[in-house]
C-alpha cells in the first residue's frame, strides 16, 4: 500500500473491519490515511463496502473492530457524548439526499445545527437567529436561496441535493462524506454538485471523502482515489494512475468502462 | 409438456391414489364442518320454534310500530266521547229505546245482557280513522278498558265488549273515546333528555380521543421497532437504571410531597399565591436561559457543567412549586368565575377541574421526572465507571448489578403481592422475591453477555408492547366496569375507559406507522450530531404527522360509536338512557335514542372522513 503523502495525516483508518449481524463482511482489514483539505474519492462496484466505510467513520455504523483517529481523536472509542460531538463537525451527503420531505427547506438546513443547539430549545423548534442568517447564507451559496420556505418534496433531484449540500455547510464542518451525492442526479446537474463539494474543499480547506460511480469524474474532482473490492482495498494512488489492468482488479474482469 | 406414454403409465395409480386421498379429505373436512356447525346451533340455542309463536310475533309488531314513532314531540289532546246506558243484567222491563243523538253516537247491540255475556258496541259518525278505546264504566266511574276501536272511512266501527260478572241493579254506561291532537307540537321531555344525553356522548368521546392520543404519541415511539433496536448498552447499565427508577420514583413522591406542602403554605391569599407564583416562574425562566444557553460551539468545563446541573435541579424544584401554586391559583378562579358567571359558570369550573388535573399531573410529572432523572444520572455514572475498570473486572461487575437489579424487581413485586393478598410472612415477601429475583438477575445477565451491546430498546419495545396488547384485548365495556367501581356511574368512567382503549389501539397503530417511515432522513439528522430526541422531532415527526391525524379523527369516529353504547356498562351518555328505556319497555322513548345515535354516528362518520381528506 502507497504510504500517505509528507503532510501530517488528519484522518487515519486502520485495520478497519465491519461483519454485519448477518454474517455479511462489508469491510475486511481496511488501512488508509487521508491528509487535511484532501479531496479523496472512493470507488468499486455496488455492494463493495463504500457506504460503510463512510459510516464507520461517523459512526453511523459500528465498526466491528480497528482503529479510526481523527485529528489524534479516537473515534472508535469515543462515548456517546464525544460521538455527537464529533459527529456534528463532519457534513454528510447522501445519493438519496435524504431530506425532510414534508419540512420546509429551511428548517431541513437548519436541521445541520442540531449537533450544536441545546436539545430543549431546539425541541420546540428555536433557533438562534445568527443560525437561520446562517442558513439563508448557505441557501444562497448553493443558488436557491429563493426556495427556503417551499416544501423539501416540491424541489426537483438537482435542487433537493443542494438542500443536502447546505444542510451539511450549516454544521461548518472539517470532513464531508459524500455518499453518491450525484448518482441520483442527470450529468449536468451531477457536475454542478460536485463543483459545490470542490469548492467547499478549496475554499473552507475541508476534508472530502466522496464514493463515487463515474471514473471521469473521479479523475476532473480528486485529488486521489482508493478503490474498494468485496471489502478490501485494492487500490490507493492518484486517479490517472487507475490504467486498464487496475481498472479490471478493481471492477473485475467483465467490466467495460463507460465513463 | 409431452409425456412419455411409459411416464403416464407409471403415473395414472399414483394420481388416482390421490384424487381417491384428496376425496377422503374433502369428506372428512365437510363430516367435520357438519359437526361444528351442528354443535354451534346447539349451544347457541338456534330455534325458530320461539320466533314463529304468535305472541312473540304480536310483541315484536307492538315494538317494531312503537321505534317507527319516536317519542319526540306531542301535543295538546282533545277528548270527545260517545256513550250509552246498559243493563247487567236485563231488567224485567227495558226502559225504551232512545235512538243515539248528536254525534258521534254509541249504541249496543244488544242494550243488555247477562254478567259476562258478550255484547257488540257498534259507533258511528267518528272522525275517519279514529283510533280510541271503549270503556264500561260502572256506578263509582272508574273506566274499565274493554276493546280498542278505529273508525272505518264511513266513521263507523263495530267491536265486541265482554259486561262485568258482577250483576248490579243500576243503570250503567258504556263509553267510547278517542283523543285528538291540537294546538302546535312540542318537544317531549324525552326529547329533552335525549339531547342532553347525546351531547354528553359526543364530548365523552372527544375528551376520551383527546387523553388517549395524547398517552398514545409518546408510548408509539417507544412501541416502534426501527427507533428502538439501536438503543443498546451494557447489562451492568441496564440493571442500575431498574434500580435507579424505583429510588428516584420514591425521592420523586417525597419532591413533590414537600413541594405540596410548601405550596399550601402560601396559597392562604390568592394574592400571595399569584406574586409566589409569577416570582418563582420568572427565576425559573432566567435559570433556564442561563443554564442552558441555545448554542455552543465547544465544551464547557466540568465546572461550569457542574453548576448548571446545580441551576437546573433548583429551577425543576421552584418550577414545581410555582407550577402547583399556578394550578391552585387557576382552581381558585375558576370557582370565583363559576359563581359570578351565571349561564357561563361551566367555563369557571372547566378553569377549577382543570386546575386540578394539573396539580394531579404535576405531582405525577414530578415523580416520574425525579425517577427518570435519577436513572438516567445514574447509567451515565455507571458508564463512565465501566470503562476504567480492568476487563477482567467487567464481567463481575455486570454480573453483581444485574443479580442486584433482580432482587430490587423482586423486592417491588414481592412487596406488591403482599399488598394485594395481605400477606404478612417475611419470608414469603421479602427473601424468597429477593433471592428468586438475583438467581433470575444473575442468570439473565449471564446469557447477556460482556459487550455494549445489549437490546435495552428492544426491551423496552416488547414491554410496551405486551402492555398495549393486553390493554387492547380488554373492551371497553369491560374496562368501564372496573373504571365505574373507581370513580362512580356517569360520564367521568366512559372517558377514562374510552381513554384507556384509545391508548392501547392507537399506540399500536401509530407505532406501526413509525416502522414505515423513511429512514433516510433519520439517518441524515443523526448524522448532523443530534440526539435521539431531536432526530425524533425533526426527522420522524414531520413524517408521521398527516397519518397521526387520521388515524386519531378515525379513533374519534370509532369512539363515537363506542360512546353510545358504554352507558350499557355505567358509562353515562346516551346508552345509559337507552337501556334504561328498553329495560322498561319504553320503546317509544328508546326510539328516540336509537334515531339520535344512528344520526350522530353518521354524522361523524362524514365528518371525520371529510377531515381525513382535508389533512392528507
């Protein structure tokens, strides 16, 4: 496995492995480090372990053994507490975009505070007013700043997974997980959101950590790529690097390239 | 698909073998349905035998005619009268005949006749349709009813009379009469009564909705699989919690006990009690915002934490009193209002009763939230204390906690069941429940195992859900037996047992519409940091809320209908007055009933189906 670059590693994963309660190994001794403001993409087939690599990380799935060290944090042995603590300073964006349907795009951004307003005030649905400035500040970052009080489901794909992307800015986060932000998304619209993630990374020097399907877009947005098969990593190297025998480890041997 | 002629050679015994075992099953099946069926009508006495006997059939006619006019409106009546003189028996010497004058007249056919002897009243010049009664009327003027009679459309009618057995030498008399309607109708008192009854139906079911949704939301959640099977922790955890209730449920009795108390203290002036109460409300709300400031970017020190959860005790214990002193002041009110109201005087005891129903919450809400509290400081202590113990320290530690956690159970069910049986033996109360509740602790706790990872939500579901289904399998009916012996006959016993009902049906309904939501945004809004009570208001809420209100205006529908029977039971409304009715064979008046119920139902039936389309 290639050694991580010369900066100081932010984000460490080591000998990560997941066994779901089934008996199903979606991670199998998984090892990498990620530097700071790095925009790393993650890619293998369908059922390959990238959504739960992603959520071991945040925890929304629990590793079933290895080590995650974030900034010399553990979070693998943080308590619940910490947990949230850590949880709400990474940004998380799903191929479903996963929004409140019947909540109003506002308070779906707002939502991205919750990690930081006290549980009682936000309970009766109080938010401090720097928080709903902020909101509208990140509705407008993403272009649809006119659509803060419509309902979530009225907004079109392209439109909710920006809702997405604002939710996850609210948390002013130091990591985004992107999980297929734009598989769900027509090309067009699949590039205007990854700009958005580039220029989180650029400008806030953000940590991304985005799977994704499509190689030319791996290639235009990260600055290096892992690729994930049945589990384990077969890959972790720059982009231009993945040439066809690396294409077939990582997609198997059947597999044609389409973009 | 072609066979071989050698394949269905081999197969033709084999299936007619089975048609033959198919035919065999068939038989038995139907012998047996004959059986059951034959068994049913027994035992529930299926006769027609009763059904086809005339006088049966004559009184369900009389019922049948008397529900076809209920008993809602009368009027003035008017009594006209024919009559004529008879002998019991003939005199020697017949006084001559006068033939009958004016009208309308009565004349017997014979004028006299022996004690007993059937005579014919024959009438003429009666109204058309006349419906009225002939009467002999002896010497002292009594009348005795004889025969019912309706004039033919000539005004005519003909029946037979049976005279008297006792002879009498005095001319007596024979009379007809019929009653006629005049003047404009009103409404009878039965009218009255009816509507009284059937608004006190519509709101048992309203209040009976309302107190069994509100139980039924938060039960629901607690009932729904998907919120409830990733809360784990460990059994050590688990057991200090079950011993941390019952203590703080005991701290939170004498909280509220002493909160009482010093309440009384000051509420001997409603004024006082206003100043105490808005004074200690308002420190309330300082300490809140102070102790809990509506955004934080980074952690306090332990100090600072240390002394908001100092702040927030104090504010929980001055927001009880002020809350309770704020209930006496609202009682006080309402009994000032309900004298000075006059007509309205029911909003000032709505205003009294209710403030008595937040005192009664109040010192409920804060034994419970004593308890809850108490449990919840004491499995963060036992959370934090675990992990610094050697691994090899856990097990044991589990273990002694969990046996622990058994005996305390057993100890509350042992001390339970010496109250209800009245036992006194120690043994039998105290250490046998103890020891049987360590051996089971200890052995639970074993099979658990040491990880972190033990289902104490699941727990928690299946409990709730035992209790709503046990609840749910006890009618209403039932229940407001029990509930009447409690709190009387009347209305007050419909609501609860209404309630109770709405809990339990609700509660399983909801939870099921918890389980079918979108787990996306769950998984989103935790992702954000939040805890699992905000990921509830923001993530599953909103999807929950058009399902809730439809199913709670399709509970009230149901509790409408339930409403009007439960007075069958002792649950007041409008059943009670029908029962009453129909047990005195006032079917006129049960009538009247049966026709406000049918309207009220199928009114609410439109009503909350209208509703249901308006929220979804």
């Amino acid at each position: 496995m290639r050694a991580g670059t010369s900066e100081p590693a932010m984000l460490s994963i080591r000998h990560l492995s997941k066994t779901y309660e089934g008996g199903v190994r979606a991670l199998t001794d998984v090892s990498f480090d990620v530097p700071d403001g790095q925009f790393l993409a993650i890619i293998g087939l369908s059922g390959s372990g990238k959504s739960t690599l992603l959520r071991c990380i945040n925890r929304l799935v629990e590793p079933t053994s290895g080590q995650i060290v974030w900034d010399g944090v553990d979070i693998t042995a943080a308590s619940r507490d910490e947990t949230r603590r850590i949880r709400r300073q990474i940004g998380m964006v799903f191929q479903h975009f996963n929004l409140v349907h019947r909540s109003s795009v506002l308070t779906n951004v707002l939502a991205g505070r919750l990690g930081y307003v006290t549980p009682a005030w936000s309970l009766v649905n109080h938010f401090p007013k720097a928080d709903v400035a902020k909101a509208m500040h990140e509705l407008n970052r993403v272009g649809i700043p006119d659509k803060a009080h419509s309902r979530a489901d009225e907004l079109s794909g392209g439109q909710q997974q920006r809702v997405g992307v604002a939710r996850a800015l609210m948390q002013d986060p130091r990591m985004i997980l992107a999980d297929e932000p734009v598989a769900s998304l027509d090309p067009v619209l699949a590039h205007s959101i990854m700009q958005y993630l580039e220029l989180i990374n650029r400008e806030d020097n953000v940590m991304v950590l985005c799977s994704l399907h499509f190689l030319d877009l791996v290639h235009r947005y990260a600055d290096r790529a892992i690729a994930l098969n049945e589990g384990r990593l077969v890959f972790d190297g720059a982009p231009q690097e993945i040439d066809h025998a690396r294409f077939k480890a990582i997609y198997g041997q059947d597999a044609e390239r389409v973009g | 698909m072609a066979k071989t002629p050698n394949e269905s050679g081999d197969r033709a015994p084999s299936r007619r073998l089975a048609s033959l075992g198919r035919g065999l099953i068939y038989a038995v099946a139907v012998a047996g349905g004959i059986l059951i069926y034959a068994y049913g009508f027994q035992v529930t006495q299926v006769s027609l035998e009763e059904a086809r006997s005339p006088s049966r059939q004559e009184r369900l006619v009389r019922i049948l005619r008397a529900l076809a006019e209920p008993d809602l409106v009368e009027y003035d009546e008017q009594e006209t009268t024919a009559e004529t003189s008879v002998w019991v028996p003939c005199p020697k010497t017949l006084p001559a005949f006068e033939p009958p004058s004016g009208t309308p007249s009565l004349s017997l056919e014979p004028r006299c006749g022996a004690p007993g002897e059937r005579i014919t009243a024959v009438g003429n010049g009666f109204p058309p349709g006349a419906d009225g009664r002939v009467y002999f009327v002896p010497p002292n003027g009594i009348r005795l009813s004889q025969a019912e009679f309706r004039a033919d459309t000539d005004g005519a009618f003909s029946v037979s009379i049976q005279l008297p057995e006792r002879a009498s030498p005095e001319v007596q008399t024979v009379l007809a009469a019929f009653q006629r309607n005049v003047g404009a109708p009103r409404l009878t008192r039965n009218a009255y009564d009816t509507w009284d009854k059937i608004v006190e139906t519509v709101f048992m079911a309203l209040l009976g909705t309302t107190f069994g949704t509100m139980v039924a939301v938060p039960l629901s959640f607690l009932a729904a699989r998907n919120l409830m099977k990733d809360i784990t922790g460990t059994v050590g955890g688990l057991a200090l919690i079950v011993m941390a209730l019952p203590v703080g449920a005991l701290l939170g009795a004498i909280v509220s006990r002493v909160a009482l108390a010093g309440s009384a203290a000051v509420t001997s002036s409603p004024f006082a009690t206003a100043v105490v109460a808005s004074a200690s409300l308002a420190v309330v709300a300082r300490t809140l915002r102070w102790a809990m400031p509506s955004e934080e970017t980074s952690t306090p020190s332990l100090r600072i934490r240390a002394a908001r959860i100092v702040a927030l005790l104090v504010a929980s214990l001055l927001g009880l009193l002020g809350s309770v002193l704020a209930a006496r002041l609202m009682s006080y009110v309402g009994d000032q209002l309900a004298e000075l109201l006059g007509l309205a005087a029911f909003i000032g005891t709505f205003l009294a009763d209710l403030g008595d129903v937040l005192e009664l919450i109040l010192g409920a809400a804060a034994v419970g939230g004593v308890a809850v509290v108490v449990a919840s400081l004491s499995g963060t202590l036992g959370a934090r204390l675990r992990p610094r113990l050697p691994p090899s320290a856990r097990r044991p530690y589990d273990l002694t906690l969990s046996a622990l956690a058994g005996a305390v159970l057993g100890l509350l069910l042992g001390a339970f069941l010496a109250w209800l049986y009245r036992l006194v033996d120690v043994r039998v109360t105290v250490v046998a429940p103890a020891a049987v509740g360590a051996v089971v602790g200890l052995l639970l706790g074993w099979r658990a195992g040491t990880g972190d990872t033990f289902p104490i939500g699941l727990v928690v579901y299946n409990l709730t859900r035992t209790v709503l289904n046990v609840l749910r399998a006890v009618e209403p009916l039932i229940m407001v037996i029990v509930v009447a012996v409690w709190v009387g006959i009347g209305p007050f016993a419909g609501v609860l047992a209404l309630s109770l009902h709405t809990v339990a049906a609700l509660g399983k309904l909801f939870s099921e519409d918890v389980e079918t939501i979108q787990s996306g945004p769950l998984e989103a809004v935790t992702a954000t940091g939040a805890t699992r009570l905000q990921m509830i208001v923001y993530a599953v809420v909103p999807q929950i809320v058009p399902t809730y209100v439809s199913l709670t205006m399709y509970r009230w529908d149901i509790n409408v209908r339930l409403s009007t029977i439960i007075g069958f039971a002792g649950g007041g409304g409008i059943g009670f007055l029908l029962s009453q009715n129909a047990n005195l064979g006032n079917y006129r008046a049960a009538s009247a009933q049966i026709l406000a119920i049918a309207l009220v139902v199928t009114a609410m039936d439109y009503l909350s189906t209208y509703l249901r389309g308006k929220a979804v």
